[in-house]
C-alpha cells in the first residue's frame, strides 16, 4: 500500500511539473507529500497503530497554512488599496460634513 502511494505521489507531481504555473516545483512537491502522509497514516491505521497524533498534526498544520495565506492576503490588498480607501475614507467625511451642515440649518 505504501509503495502504491509513492507511485501515485510521484505521478501527481510529474502531472503538476508539465503544468505552465509559477511555483509548480513547490506544488508538486507539496502535493507529493501529502498522498505519502495519506498513505501512510492509512498503512498505519490499518495495521492498528493509533494515528490520532498525526491526524492532529495535519489538521494544526494545514490550519497555520491557510491562516497564514490568509494574513499575506489580507496585508497584500490592504496595502494595494491603501490610497484608495483613503480616498474612500474622505469622500465620506465630507458627505458626512455636508449632511450635519444641512440638518443644522433645517
């Protein structure tokens, strides 16, 4: 069973490798990685070992992951759009300028 994982982790990132994408080396290689440690943690729960740990381990690991593409993402566009917000930002003092003018005058 392990073998077989190996085969298919090595054929999945031979696929990505033929692939026109920037990074491709690292998904590849990511990808790989993660059919392998499938595999093996099914291997090892099959054979009755308990993989509670490492069921754990993966869960932590891909959550710090996907929190950290998060935040790079969340840097990324607000540090793009900065000027624009800031236009944003203004523009709706000055609606709320002209607002508090007219309801004092009425």
């Amino acid at each position: 069973m392990i073998v077989v994982g190996l085969l298919i982790g090595e054929f999945i990132k031979k696929s990505v490798l033929g692939v026109a994408m920037p990074l491709k080396e690292v998904v590849g290689n990511g990808l790989k990685f993660l059919v392998v440690f499938f595999t093996l943690v099914i291997a090892m729960e099959i054979v009755g070992f308990d993989v509670s740990i490492l069921e754990n381990a993966f869960i932590l690991g891909f959550g710090a992951v996907v929190i950290t593409g998060a935040i790079i993402i969340g840097v990324s566009f607000g540090l793009a759009f900065k000027e624009d917000a800031r236009r944003i930002i203004k523009d709706l003092r000055e609606r709320r300028k002209e607002t508090d003018k007219k309801s004092r005058r009425s």
